[in-house]
C-alpha cells in the first residue's frame, strides 16, 4: 500500500465517523471530542489533577485548562482544592458530568457494537491489530 492509498482510507475512514463534521458529533451529543474524551477520563478516574488528565488526553496543559474551564461552565466538572496540597486543583465530575459521561460511554459502546457486528471475526481481529500497530505509530512520530 502507498502513501496516497493510505491517506485516502484514513480520510474515508474520518467521514464516514462523522468526524469532519466538529458541529455533529458521531454519538448525537452535542460536544467536542476533547470534551468527550476528558469526561470519559474522568468518570473513570476522577478525582485527578488537570495535569494527570493532560498526560491521559496527550494534549497541553494549557488546552487543559481552557477543555476544564469550559467543561466547568456546561456544569459537568468541579475543580476542588487538593486537601494535602492546596496549590494544586482536583477535577471531579458534577453529578451532571457523571450522567453525561454514563450517556456518552452507553452511545458509544452501542455504536461500536453495531459496527462491529458488521465485520466476520477475522476481520475484527485484523481492525484490532491494525488500529494498535497505527496508534504505536502515532505515538512515534
């Protein structure tokens, strides 16, 4: 396979998810996929710091900051002081965030079960050892 096919397929594969449309989001919800993803991170392990949550989203601190103080706003986050070090900020999901985050993770699996049903076992086995061999890659580069 060339570089071009590549790029083609990965193109394709970017539409057909929707993902070229920011304004639609794939699952029907209206938020990003930074705001999906730190909501995600969060119901799973919150209370973290916003640093650990940037190591967890590979993104800035600073893009962290704003995706938490915007998530504050739609009242899914809580920053709440550290008891043992009160420089530093702990984010916890509202009771809101955890709701929305329970939606998110139940739109997502029922989509991903869908998809998949679509696909024969082998051809499952090879999306799964195709999409960990091109996330090791883009962790590389």
């Amino acid at each position: 396979m060339d570089t071009k096919q590549l790029q083609d397929l990965f193109g394709e594969f970017l539409q057909a998810l929707g993902l070229h449309r920011p304004d639609q989001m794939p699952t029907g919800f209206s938020i990003t996929l930074s705001e999906m993803f730190a909501l995600m991170e969060l119901a799973a392990g919150a209370p973290m710091s916003q640093q650990v949550l940037a190591e967890h989203l590979h993104l800035e601190k600073s893009t962290v900051s704003r995706l938490i103080r915007h998530l504050e706003q739609r009242g899914w986050v809580k920053r709440v002081r550290d008891f043992h070090d009160t420089r530093m900020f702990r984010l916890h999901l509202s009771d809101e965030g955890h709701e929305t985050a329970a939606c998110l993770v139940k739109s997502l699996t029922e989509r991903h079960e869908r998809l998949l049903a679509e696909l024969k076992p082998d051809e499952q086995e090879a999306l799964a050892y195709g999409l960990s061999a091109l996330i090791r890659a883009l962790h590389r580069v």
